[in-house]
C-alpha cells in the first residue's frame, strides 16, 4: 500500500455543501446554532458526502479484534482468550455493543485482525496470532502495519460498496489500553503517567506494571518513534491499525466514520498524523474515562458528543451518539421552518 498515493486522492470537504446545510439548519425555526456539536456534526458531514442532503440510515459497527503480546508484563486483569471469547459473542450478537446497536439500528461485525486463536466464523484478515512484546521490541513489522491498515481500507470500500452511510469504529483485544497509552506518550510527546489509566480495571500494582512496561517500550523503541507508520508498528496492535485504516478509507469513499473511545481515538491520531486530510471524515462519539482521552480528541481538533465517563470499548460510545444525531437528522430535514410558524427568523447578533 502506497500511503502517499491514497493521501492524495482525498478531497477536501466540499465547502458549498457545507454552507447549504448550515442554511438549512438556520432556517429551521429554532435560534440559530442552538443545537451545537450535533448541527456541527451535520454540517461535517455534508462536507464529507459532498451535499447538504445527510442520511445515516445505514450504519456498521466494525469491531476489530486482535491480540497484544504485552499482555505477559501482566499490565491486564484478565489473559488474552478473553478476546476470543468477547469475539465469539459479538458473533453471536450477545456482548454490550449488539445490545445497544439493536437499540440504535446498527449492524455488528467482528473482525479478525490478529487474534492468538481463531474463533469460527469471525472472518478478517488476520495478520498474525496477536502482536510481539511492545516491551521487549516492536510489536509488529512495518509490512504488517500496512496490512494491517489496507485490511481497514479495504473493509470501508466493501461495505460502501454495499450502500453503508456510516461506520463505528470498535476493537475488542486485551491489552490495547496499554498499547494505545504508549502511542498516545509517543506521538504526543506526554509522559508516561499522564496517558496511563486501569483499562479494565487494574490495582494500583497492576497499575505500576502498566506504566513500567509503557516505559520500557519507548526506550526499547526510541529509534522507530520519528514517524507515526514505524511508531504504529513498534507500539501499536493489529486492531489500532486496522481503524487507522478505516479513518483513511472513510475520507477516501467519503463516508464518515465515528470514533469510539481513547483506543479508537489514537487509531484517528496515527490515520490523521500519516494523512492530516483524513479528519475530515472523523466524527467524535464520546470521551473515554481514560487519563488522555479528551487529550487525543483535542488534538484532532474534534469536540465530544458524549461525556458519561464509559470505558466498555467494543464501539459502544460510538453506538451510544447514533440515536443523537438521529434526533438531530430529525430536527435538520423538518418542515419546521420560520415561515411555517409564521414568523421572522434569527439573525446573528453581535
């Protein structure tokens, strides 16, 4: 995969169809930008899709799964065949996110991207039986890494193909916490300790484990940490990688592409520091409870729908915004206008 090539062929938003649908929403009889961050979310949307006319009536979570190596630094409650067990309920739609994606209307489908064993009927790509020790080297090769992203690529082609408006990102893998903490400390320049949380819920020595073995990732990987594509392959999984990759083939097929939590949210760090323009298909769900959570999204530029403090992952948080922008779709695409109420509209005031 030429990286470079698939950067330039993204477009930027279209800013006529912008500016059609923030018409639209002002002239809906309500005051002017009062629903916020979901008449934003909107307006971004357009811009991706190129018209003002939004529908997100057909929508996937794809929930990536895959294993972690570091897992043997013991920086996890639980060991990693929890990820096939997990893998194997999304399949047979039992975990948390199918429940909350029926509520919202919403497919799931899990993903093999790299899982220590197969689980019958969770197809992907399947680079590797799960990533080596980030502490104790790279996690993967660079060759693997852009597997791993066209995998991502590719998954957002095919299910555009099939007339997807929108797609969730979700990743199912113990041990990404610790892998995504070290990306964050990498490609933010924070220390350790301050992008660290408990993920599933550490103790305070689980904790320190966490933090010691991030420490010892960096150092053992300095020297592959001056470019997002070797910093993804020295500390990042097969499921980050794989969002990455939906990120970029998102704004490539314009179809906008939710983030879910602080995993998800560093796969939209790395798509967005390999290819700026790939933002533009980045929509934010929520912020995760996790220490550099709302650090992350900040530094994408993008502000939180949701602030409930959840920290499940799978593309739960994701899930849980949908039904707000149904509501907010609801609102936009009214007969509710300043005419119809037979009144003047809002005009700015300085």
């Amino acid at each position: 995969m030429d990286l470079q090539q698939l950067c330039a062929r993204i477009a930027p938003p279209d800013e006529g169809a912008m500016a059609e649908a923030r018409r639209r929403w002002d002239g809906v009889a309500k005051p002017l930008g009062s629903l916020g961050l979901l008449e934003d979310a909107v307006v971004r949307i357009a811009g991706l899709t190129g018209g003002p006319d939004v529908r997100l009536d057909r929508r996937t979570v794809l929930t990536l799964c895959a294993d972690n190596g570091v897992v043997c630094e013991g920086v996890t409650q639980t060991g990693q065949e929890v990820t096939g067990l997990v893998a194997a309920s999304l399949l047979r739609g039992g975990s948390s996110v199918c429940r909350m994606a029926a509520v919202a209307r919403a497919a799931v489908e899990p993903v093999d991207m790299g899982m220590a064993a197969r689980v019958p009927g969770v197809s992907g790509p399947h680079i590797a039986d799960g990533t080596r020790n980030i502490a104790a080297g790279p996690a993967m090769t660079q060759a693997q890494a852009l597997a791993a992203i066209e995998a991502g690529v590719e998954l957002v082609k095919s299910h555009r193909a099939a007339g997807c408006d929108v797609l969730l990102t979700g990743e199912m893998g113990i041990g990404n916490t610790t892998t995504s903490s070290a990306l964050s400390a990498a490609l933010l320049g924070l220390p350790v300790e301050e992008v660290t949380g408990r993920g599933a819920g550490l103790s305070d020595a689980g904790l320190d484990r966490k933090i010691a073995a991030i420490r010892r990732a960096l150092a053992v990987n300095r020297a592959a940490l001056g470019d997002p594509l070797s910093a993804l392959a020295a500390l990042g999984g097969f499921d980050i990688a794989g969002m990455a990759g939906i990120f970029l083939g998102g704004a490539l097929c314009r179809v906008p592409v939710m983030i879910d939590g602080y995993i998800s949210a560093v796969a939209a760090l790395v798509a967005a520091r390999l290819c700026p323009q790939a933002v533009c298909a980045m929509l934010p769900s929520h912020v995760s409870a996790e220490p550099a959570g709302l650090r992350v999204l900040r530094e994408l530029g993008l502000k939180p729908l949701i602030c409930a403090e959840m920290r499940l992952g799978e593309g739960t948080g994701a899930v849980a915004a949908l039904p707000l922008l149904d509501m907010a779709l609801a609102v936009y695409h009214s007969s509710a206008s300043f005419a119809a109420l037979g009144m003047d509209g809002y005009t700015p005031q300085c």
